[in-house]
C-alpha cells in the first residue's frame, strides 16, 4: 500500500541520505508472532529473600588522608525466611585500599560477618521470617578504591566526588549494588567547615562542630537505585537559579568559575519544564546542577547532576547535556532498568529526549542534524561491533554503554514514533512512565505500554530493532517508463526485515512527490505514478527511518 502527499521543494541539491536501520536478524517474511528473549538476565547475584529500604550514611571525610569513616545502618524487609544476607562492599586490598569492616550489629547485637572479594556476608545467628523488617548498623573505614573520588579540581582544589556509576558505590558504601534494588538515602556528612555539601534528596541540616567541622545532612524520600546515589564535597558557589512550582533549581560551581557556571546551569529550567510537560510531573523535590570531576560527561545522578568540570564555559555550549542528564530524572533514575541489559531505557530515552527538547527549543532544522549525526554514528559503530542494543552476551555492566543503547536506542523510539504517530507514542510514553515511576522496567514493558495505547501488536518491531544485530542495506534502481516509476528494492543483508520507508521523487519544476509503502521482501518492485522524468530519486526525505543505501539510476 502506497500514501503519497506533495512538498515544495526549496533548494536545488540532490542528496542521497546514507542511514542506517537496526536489523532483526532471526525473523523470517512469514512470521506473524514472535517470542522475545526477555528472560534473560544479567550475571549480578540477586537475592530475592531481602528488599532494602532504606539506606543511612554517616561519613567522615577528611584533609589529611584520603580515608573514610563510615557507619552505616542498612534497614531492609525480609521476604523468604533467611539466616544470612550479604552487601556488595569493597574489600581490603595489597595497595591499601577498600573498606575494613570493624562491627556489625544487630539491635546493639554484635553478628559474626566475612568480608571476602567484595562480598560482606552478614550471619543473623538464627532464622529470621519472611515479613520482618530490620535494620543492621556497619562501622567500617579505608581509603576508597573508587566510587568515591578524592582528587583535585582544575583550581588546584581538593574535592570529594561520588561517581557510582555503573556498580562502584560498592567501593565505599555497603549496598545491593544493583539497579533493580532501590532504597531511600541519607547522607550524614562530617567535613572541614570550609567544605560545602550536595547530596540526593532536601537538606535536613546543617551545624558547626568543634574542630573547624561540619556536619551536613542531606535525605531523600523517593527510592533510588545505588548508581545515582551521590555526595559531593567541594568548595563551592551556589545559587538558586530558579522556582519551578516546588521544585528549587540550583546551581553548585566552583568559585572560581562562579560567573560563568551560573550562567551556564541557569539553563537547566528550561528541559525541567518541557519534560515535565511532555512526560509527567518531575519526581524528586529539588534539581542541583554541580560542577565536579565525575569521570562522564555528565552523571545523571538523582536530582544532583553531576557535570564534568570544563562543561562550564560561560558560553552555554553545554545544554544538550543539561537536557540528557535532566531527561534521566525520569528514565534512568525514577523508571529504572530492571537489568544492565535493558539499559537503553536510561540511555536511548535520555538520547531521544534531549533531542525532542532540542527540536522544541531550535527547530526542526536542528532536530533533524542530530538524528542524522546518530545514525551515522551507528552505521560507523555496527562496521567494527555487530550486536543488538539487548545485548544478553555482556558480563560487565561497564561494558553496556555503546552507540546502540544511545543513538540506535533513540532512534527506536524515534521510528516508533513515526510507526504509531504523535498521539499515540505520547499515551504510551506516559503510560510507561506511569506503571514504572519509581520502580524498575524492563524493554517488554515499553512494548506493552504501546500496545496497550495503539491496539497494535508490535512484537516484530520490538524483536527486529532490539534484540538482533544488523541493520538493512538497500540498493535502489528505478527507471522512467510510461507515466511511471519503476523502482526496485533490493534488501542486501543477510535476514529479511519489515520497514515503512519513504521514496521521494523530485520533477523537472522542483516539486518533490513522497510515497510511502512498506518493504518486506528480499526484492520488491514499486511503481509509483509520475507525468515527467524524474531527475532524481531520494530514500527516506523526511529523516523517519534508520538504514543505508545507495541509489542507481538505470
């Protein structure tokens, strides 16, 4: 089936877009209905007998060694009858680094405990029923081996930097380091009294104590997962930049970058405001913008962003990623990954979404370089790597992050987008947010989510541009004979896909004619009306679909 409408066309250039589509390798042209292979999951040590609640940190941190001091409480909701439990937790090693554990208690009970490879097994010392809930508490020090970054900044200042992404806060808090584990936090933090502190969640307190200390408290309500969990301690200038609702935007940056980090950061009202309106309500009481050292461009760290420190420029060069690192706020941090495998829910959205913002704020124009920059980034990424963006074969969650779980992740959405129109890709993505705020996801329930909205079954489209490697190669022939065109499609890869695509046709008085119909064969031939020759024939004008190709003229 063909629909065709008609452009102006401005300009005289020919182009032929070089693109790139996500293949599902497995289906074949007959197949209605498909099996996902979610049932996969990552190599992270699950315990489904224990559900953490809530988390409290009283750290102490220091000028004269890069040790910590930590006691942890630890409160958690029993789910099978257990004896033991065990906390990911950095062990001691020959450099000196990670955390000697001293006590572990119970009700003031001392427990027995091993600490071995990262691992701390915690022995109750009888059996404890499913529907109890109780709180351990964990004294423990040492210098952090990572996690917690102790360094200085480009001023020459020391700072001390969270950065737990993907699975270090192990390396210097006891926790479930998994995103499918969340918790409540706090943070109680003894410093330097000329230290300033930022951490998830409202400021609770803020005292002097003897010694030129301080003691900073921070608490945040909403359940994270322990990859976005932050404390960051530094000098710093803050400014409340701006009120949106209930929510205090703020800006935390060096002094000596003061004027130009408030500049920057102010920005950061702005994606808060369109995703709010475009998604939902945002889900945590307040947004810190921090410069600091974190290892990533930005860590999307919940409702305390962190952003590498030369992203303050003054120039305001940095808001496509304010607006990723904000889009997380929602898909990452609040609907989290259920998974490492599905992590394109954190990444591929963060992507698409901070290019939804970027076409609200600059133009369609400007929407279009972006999509157009990412898919040529996949098709330069799938020549050296041929993995699907499920990628169940990953061992190491540092190992998941790719051009597939951002740009070909956003591009899926984008093309679901066109698959399902305006109006009912939004339904969805709110629906899905709604079912998933502040729990965890996986791939299957954004489909659901869809289908749900659409009344479409989208299993193929799901299975072909998540779980497969490849993406269609496309030669293109046509010719002009009797009033009409005829084109043949040639799929050159080695599977069979099913894909709208749109071919425009250009005449002789610069008027360009799209058509759209559906490929899904090996070699398919289109006839397409035309009162002229042509003078030329272009895939996918409107910038809808991922693939490549070329264009021959015969």
């Amino acid at each position: 089936m063909s629909t065709s409408f008609t452009i102006l066309r401005v300009g005289r250039s020919s182009i032929m877009f070089k693109l790139t589509l996500f293949l599902n390798s497995v289906l074949s042209l007959v197949l209605v209905g498909v099996s996902l292979p979610v049932g996969a999951r990552d190599t992270y040590a699950r315990q489904p007998e224990i559900d953490i609640q809530h988390y409290r940190f009283q750290l102490q941190v220091s000028d004269q060694s890069d040790q910590i001091h930590g006691q942890a409480q630890v409160c958690l909701n029993v789910l099978q009858t257990i004896t033991s439990f065990h906390l990911d937790l950095g062990s001691p090693a020959a450099d000196g680094k990670g955390m000697q554990v001293s006590a572990v208690k119970l009700n003031q009970r001392a427990l027995s405990f091993s600490h071995i490879n990262d691992v701390l097994t915690l022995q109750l010392g009888e059996s404890v029923a499913a529907g109890t809930s109780l709180c351990v508490d964990i004294d423990y020090q040492g210098e952090p081996r990572s996690g917690l970054h102790i360094s200085k900044n480009k001023f020459g200042d020391r700072v001390f930097f969270a950065d737990n992404w993907p699975d270090q806060g192990r390396q210097w808090l006891p926790v479930i380091d998994h995103p499918a584990d969340k918790a409540t936090v706090e943070f109680v933090v003894t410093a330097p009294e000329q230290y300033a502190v930022v951490a998830n969640g409202l400021k609770v307190e803020e005292s002097s104590l003897d010694g030129h200390q301080k003691l900073t408290h921070w608490r945040e309500d909403v359940p994270l997962a322990v990859k976005v969990m932050v404390i960051g301690v530094a000098r710093f200038a803050v400014q409340e930049s701006a009120k949106i609702g209930d929510i205090a935007v703020s800006s935390w940056v060096f002094p000596q970058n003061r004027e130009e980090g408030f500049k920057d950061y102010v920005l950061a009202s702005q994606p808060l405001t369109f995703f709010q309106k475009k998604i939902a309500a945002y889900p945590y009481k307040k947004l810190a913008n921090v410069q600091s050292k974190t290892r990533f461009g930005g860590l999307e760290n919940a409702n305390t962003i962190f952003y590498f420190e030369n992203s303050v420029t003054g120039k305001g060069d940095s808001e496509a990623l304010i607006a990723h690192e904000i889009a997380h706020q929602w898909f990452g941090n609040s609907a989290t990954e259920n998974d490492w495998h599905h992590v394109w829910l954190s990444e591929g959205f963060a992507t698409y979404f901070t290019q939804l913002y970027i076409e609200d704020k600059f133009g369609r124009e400007e929407f279009l370089k972006k999509l157009l920059a990412s898919r040529e980034k996949v098709i330069r990424y799938f020549q050296k790597v041929q993995r699907p963006i499920v990628d169940t074969q990953i061992q190491d969650p540092k190992n998941v992050l790719s051009p597939n779980t951002y740009e070909k992740a956003g591009w899926v959405l984008h093309m679901l987008r066109q698959e399902l129109g305006d109006e009912k890709f939004w339904q969805g993505i709110r629906l899905y947010y709604t079912r998933f705020a502040g729990k965890n996801a996986m791939s299957q329930d954004v489909q659901a989510a869809m289908e749900n909205v659409s009344g479409k079954k989208l299993d193929r489209f799901f299975q072909q541009w998540l779980y497969q490697p490849g993406h269609p190669q496309l030669t293109m022939r046509w010719q002009y004979e009797n009033k009409r065109v005829r084109i043949e499609l040639i799929q050159s890869q080695t599977d069979l896909f099913d894909f709208p695509i749109d071919i425009a046709v250009m005449d002789k008085s610069g008027q360009m004619h799209v058509h759209t119909t559906r490929v899904h064969q090996r070699q398919q031939q289109i006839f397409l009306p035309a009162d002229t020759k042509p003078t030329s024939l272009h895939l996918d004008p409107l910038v809808r679909l991922l693939f490549e190709a070329k264009v021959e003229n015969k």
